[in-house]
C-alpha cells in the first residue's frame, strides 16, 4: 500500500512514497536439477506432514501432543513436561543447524526446506494447472472480468481453500488424535477451540502461501536481515559470474559473440522470470535471494541452446569469483559441526539411557510429624508414580535413610497403566531415638516387578521432634 507523504520544497509541494506498491510476481515454470531437488523436497516434506498423523503405534497415534493431558507421544516414547529439557535441546540444534547449513551454503533452508517455500510452491503448481503458464496467467489478469474468468478464478481459489483447509486439519490432528478429529468435524462437534484452529491455520496457509507469497519472505521472515552475519566470503551462494557474461546483450547464435564483444549473457531475462521474489541476481547477491537455484536451471538451458557452457549463474563462492582460492571447510564450519555432534550425540544418549519412569514424594504440609501409639514418629507423604513407559508395570516401594525405617502402603505392589499417573500415600515410621537430627533425609525407591532396571529414586525430608 503506498503512503504519500506531503513535505515542502522550496514554496512547492513533494509528494514521496514512504512504501512501494507491490507488483505481482509471475514465477516461470523452470525444469533443470535444482528444480527436480525442490520438488522432491516438496513430495517428500508434505508427505511426511500429511501422512504421519495417519500413523498408528500400539493402538495409539504414533505422533501426537496431547497437551491436555500434558503427554507427548513420539512413536514408541511418551514425554511429559518433565522432559522439556529434550524439546530446548532440539531447538538449540535446529538453530546451530541453520547457522551451519547458512555458513556453508547460504539459504539452503529458505530455497528447500522452509513451510512458507513449501506450500508455496504447491500452490503455484495449482495456479498453473488452473490458469496456464506464465503468459496465459499475465493475460488473463489483464482480461476484464467475464464468465470465463470467474470460472476460473473461483476454481483456483476453491482448490486452494480446500487445500488450505485440509492442512489446518492435518495441523490440529497432531493435537487432537486425527481419526477421531476427522469423525468429529464433519458434525461441527469437535468443539470450539479445536474447530478455531483449523479454521485459524487454514487461512494462514491460504493467505501466506496464496496472497503474500514473496512478501512473507521479504517483509516478515527475520532470517532475511540476519543472513549476512552467517555469511562470509568463502560461503557458496547463488551468483552470476560478471567477468564471463558482461557486457550483455543479444546475438544470434551462429556469431562469435567474444569477437563481438560480448559476454555470454543474452540478456533474455529468464533468470529474473523463474525468480519466486523477483529479484534480478546480476545484480549481486541481495537479501531478497532465497537460494532456490531456479535462476542456475533457468540460465544453463539458455546455455545449452546457445551452445555455452554451463555455470553463468551457478553455486560459488565470492573468493572465487575473485579468482582467489576457496575454503569450504574453515574453523567455524567445523565449530558448529562439533557442536551439533555433540548435542546430538549427548541427545541420543539421553533418551536412549532414560528411564521412563518417574516418581514425585510430597511430604503432608497439614501437620509436621504425628507421634503413634506405639511411640514412634510417622510423617506422611504423597506419592505421584508417573509409568512414562508403553506398557503396564507393578512397582515395589522401598524406604531408606534412617535406622529400622518402616514403610506403611494400602497395597503391596503399586500397578500403574501405561502413560499414566497413579497417586499413593505412603506412611514412615521411625523410633525416636533413631532421628539424629529435626530434619532427616530419606530415599524412596520404585522398583518395576520382573524389570530391575527400570528404578527411580526420589529423596524426602522425615521431620521429628528436636534431639
């Protein structure tokens, strides 16, 4: 939206425009090697989206976030809020990730990987099945409205609002267990919050990868005004080689265009036809350039009809297109490797070494300690026992810390169903002549019936009277 602003000049008014009107951007359709890698990046990212929330795991959705009742289920495993330390973990590897796949390539997560380039492109690829190529598309939006373009501008729009509308679904199924969503919605009785974000997640879809398109990417995504602090001068960026295509210009093809004077460039402008953002990448590299290497297919089948050889725009390096050498492999690729290594490694570890079994030991806050008739001291604690484990177990509690310490449970061995928390008072009683101190620490120990390994320990404080 333009916004005029009205300043005096010398007696006169000047208008100035603060922001530019956007012009839409028709992407070419282009095909090559870097087209084919996207697209398969496309297939195999909406694919995985789609599909795993289908999947099944011991009767249950193999992924899914059941936040209300505060359990993670990932294939075999289960995470509770206990375990957010691996989800801070994973995060801090996805962003050293991006530092290290930045530094050695530039945006390769922009250009192949990123939702907004994803559903993008499955977008254009509905445009262009409905409206055509990029001519036909041009001509049609200079078409005045008919019959015609209203069939098919309504087409496109209902494809891409029921796409849209199936993804907000897909989204919401990895909160809500998706076959019962999808039995659910269609009698409007999934409720409001779950109906809402389906809706919510459907139109931002539709708005961002159908209207905002390159704007997302140019106006709202950080990373496009961060990029430059990962980037150096041995980092392979997209990039067209100035000293071999300038000066530019068009030939036919039988000249010798070095004898003409020439440079390799025939100035057809394909490069900036297949651009998604609508830069032109002869003019250096720009924050605008999300490394899909649609310009490197576009410019090496000119190449290919003119007879030239690839690599005019191509993958390179600043250092080499200085004729300087390059080093792909520097001391900051290698930091952020090992840190990633490590991280995953420790990580891995972690999760394979964890014992899915948690206990908590509240001691009762009604009263400090309470003197039986027998004479001895009792305090009182309840237990939460969390099985974070997929199958059911019975469990043995055991008590230590003091002298001829006695646990008193309702029931001997404490079943608890898979996924599930079960709640036990537990009762100690110790003599007072045994308590060296007010405050004494104790140890209670679970123990899985027929699974030794599977034991938690969890510390408490028995109170007493003063020695």
């Amino acid at each position: 939206m333009d916004i005029p602003v009205t300043t005096p000049d010398n007696g006169h008014n000047v208008e100035q425009v603060l922001y530019a009107k956007r012009q839409k951007i028709y992407p070419r359709e282009v095909h090559g090697l870097f087209a084919y890698l996207r697209t398969a990046g496309v297939i195999v990212l909406l694919g995985l989206f789609y599909g795993v929330a289908w999947l099944q795991w011991d009767g249950r959705q193999a992924v899914l976030w059941d936040l209300p009742a505060r359990k993670f289920y990932v294939w075999g495993l289960i995470f509770w809020p206990q375990d957010f330390i691996y989800l801070a973990l994973l995060l801090i590897m996805a962003g050293l990730s991006l530092f290290f796949f930045t530094t050695l390539a530039g945006r390769l997560w922009c250009g192949y990987a990123c939702p907004q380039t994803v559903w993008t492109e499955t977008f254009l690829w509905i445009e262009r099945m409905v409206e055509g190529n990029r001519p036909q598309q041009m001509k049609l939006d200079r078409e005045p409205w008919s019959t015609r373009k209203l069939r098919i501008k309504g087409t496109k729009h209902f494809l891409w609002i029921a796409f849209a509308l199936w993804t907000g679904f897909t989204f919401v199924g990895y909160f809500t267990p998706i076959r019962e969503l999808a039995t659910l919605l269609p009698h409007f009785s999934a409720g409001p919050w779950a109906t809402f974000w389906v809706f919510f997640y459907a139109f931002a879809t539709y708005g961002n990868a159908g209207w905002m398109r390159e704007q997302v990417c140019l106006y709202m995504c950080p990373y496009a005004r961060f990029q430059s602090a990962m980037f150096d001068k041995d980092t392979l960026v997209v990039s067209y080689d100035q000293g071999r295509g300038e000066p530019r210009g068009s030939r036919k093809r039988s000249i010798d265009h070095h004898a003409a004077g020439l440079g390799d460039c025939i100035d057809c402008g394909f490069c900036v036809q297949v651009c998604p953002t609508g830069i032109d990448i002869r003019k250096g590299l720009q924050y605008e350039c999300i490394s899909c290497s649609a310009c490197i297919d576009a410019c090496d089948s000119v190449m290919d009809t003119m007879g030239y050889e690839h690599g005019l725009i191509r993958y390179t390096t600043q250092q080499a297109l200085e004729g300087k050498p390059t080093r792909i492999l520097r001391p900051r690729v290698f930091i952020y490797a090992s840190l990633l290594l490590a991280l995953g490694g420790g990580l891995t570890w972690s999760i394979l070494a964890r014992v899915p079994l948690a206990l908590d030991a509240i001691r009762d806050r009604n009263q400090l300690y309470r003197e039986t008739d027998a004479g001895k001291i009792e305090n009182v604690y309840a237990l939460k026992v969390m099985n974070m484990d997929t199958t059911a177990h019975e469990y043995m509690l055991s008590a230590r810390g003091i002298e001829d310490l006695e646990l008193k449970l309702e029931q001997d061995a404490i079943a608890v169903a898979p996924g599930e928390i079960h709640n036990v008072v537990a009762r100690l009683e110790a003599e007072v002549d045994d308590l060296e101190a007010r405050s004494t620490p104790v140890f209670f120990t679970l123990t899985a019936i027929g699974y030794e390994t599977l034991t938690v320990t969890e510390e408490a404080r028995f109170l007493g009277p003063k020695p």
